[in-house]
C-alpha cells in the first residue's frame, strides 16, 4: 500500500471540496469521507479519503495519482484561501482492534480502521480477499480513466451523495442514477479454472466482460449485465455471477 497524503488548509478549504468532490464534506464530522474526483465528463480521475485534522483536511489518496492531482486541485482553487501542500505523514491500517487515534473505513466494515501519523503498514490481514469479497474496486485495477463511478459501485461505497448539489461531473452522475438502468458495472464472479487480470470474459461468443482482482476461486469482474448469465470461460476457466 503507497500512499500520498496532502494537507488541505485555510477558511475556505472545506466549501472548496464541496463543490469539487463527489460526496458530502460536512460528514467529515463524523470521520473519514471516501470520495472521488471526476473529469467534467463524469469519468473517474482519482479515489481518496478525506481526514478531519482539526480545522485542516489530509487528503489520501493513491501515490501512482498524486503527481496528477495535486496540480489539479490546484487549477480549480483560483482565488479560494486554500493551500495545499505535500506531507511526510504515513497511514496504517488494520481489520482487528481499533487503535486510539484511528477513522473506520467508510467504504465497508470489513476493510477496518486507518490510522494517519508516523507509521505505515498494517497488521497482515489478506487485504486483496477482503477487496475481492466485498467487491472493493482499487485504484489502478478497477478504477481506470474509463470508470463510472457509479459503474464501480460509488453508492454502496458511500463514495457519492446524490443531495448535496453540484460538483464536477455531477450532472452524468446524476443522470445514471436517476434516468437511466445500469447495463454494465464490477460484479462478484466465481472461477473454475486457470484465468488472469485482464481476461476477456465470453459468454458463448459474446465478450460479457473482463476479470480483473482475483482471490482464490473468486473474483471481481466488469461486466455487461444483459450477457452475463448462465457459464462463461475467461481463458481456460469457467465464470460464474455470483
């Protein structure tokens, strides 16, 4: 796990992520906030957490997108008093007894509590197990300059308020919550076999999706809805919804 924290501080810091960010802000009164950063088009650019810090927000996001989105929060800022530097602070993370200090994970209760200070690492817990049976989409894997957000499972994932008003890309989001039936997404797939990340996944000979994060017999899988039924095979391996 490599991650990046920023600090976010100045009066305005808060009403700035609100209307940049995909969920509500104001619930950093209660802990941790698990949300996302989209283009104007609605599509994915960065996952990430948001840290109550006493009057600042840390901001947590994968370290593979932190030279992407630091100047981008930066040109939305234009003239709002924040600033926005770069830390030395390190997460720890654990699924077993809550350390003093710690934020539950808002996305599942399975993925624990996350600790900011000092010290990185975790306390050993098959993380990637945990992902794949939740269907937790991860950075990288899952969640690509393609993603909707929605598509990924956002509102399961407390990732997404749909009443707290505009941010970037709020209109798509919106859209395909309210006019629209979602006709493809990640879904939980068993295997029967030898496949890998990135294996087209047929259904007869119809592509039905692709298998991304695997964890013993089980996967997580995008999927299109309406061809994935009954057995299908990614490589030499049978799939099936679960």
């Amino acid at each position: 796990m490599s991650r990046s924290i920023f600090r976010l501080s100045g009066e305005d810091t808060r009403d700035f992520l609100q209307g940049l960010v995909t969920n509500d802000v104001t619930r950093l009164d209660e802990g941790l906030v698990y949300a996302a950063l989209l283009t104007p088009q609605g599509k994915y650019l960065a996952d990430f957490f948001l840290v109550p810090d006493g009057a600042d927000v840390l901001l947590d996001v994968d370290a593979s997108l932190a030279a992407m989105l630091l100047p981008r929060l930066t040109m939305y800022k234009l003239r709002a008093k924040v600033t926005i530097e770069s830390t030395e602070l390190q997460v720890k993370r654990g699924t077993g007894a809550q350390l003093d200090g710690a934020f539950a994970d808002p996305r599942h209760s399975a993925l624990g509590w996350r600790l900011y200070g000092t010290e990185s690492g975790d306390d050993g817990s098959d993380w990637e197990a945990i992902r794949v049976a939740h269907c937790i989409p991860q950075t990288g894997v899952e969640l690509g300059p393609d993603t909707f957000i929605l598509e990924a499972g956002f509102e399961a994932l407390n990732g997404v308020d749909f009443r707290k008003g505009c941010y970037v890309g709020q209109e798509v989001t919106a859209r395909m919550k309210h006019k629209t039936e979602l006709r493809k997404g990640l879904a939980r797939v068993a295997i029967e076999g030898d496949a890998a990340t990135g294996d087209k996944i047929l259904s007869g000979e119809k592509e039905a999706g692709v298998l991304h994060s695997r964890a013993g017999n089980e996967a997580i899988a995008y999927l299109r809805y309406d061809r994935a039924k009954g057995e299908m095979t990614a490589g030499a391996a049978k799939i099936t919804r679960l």
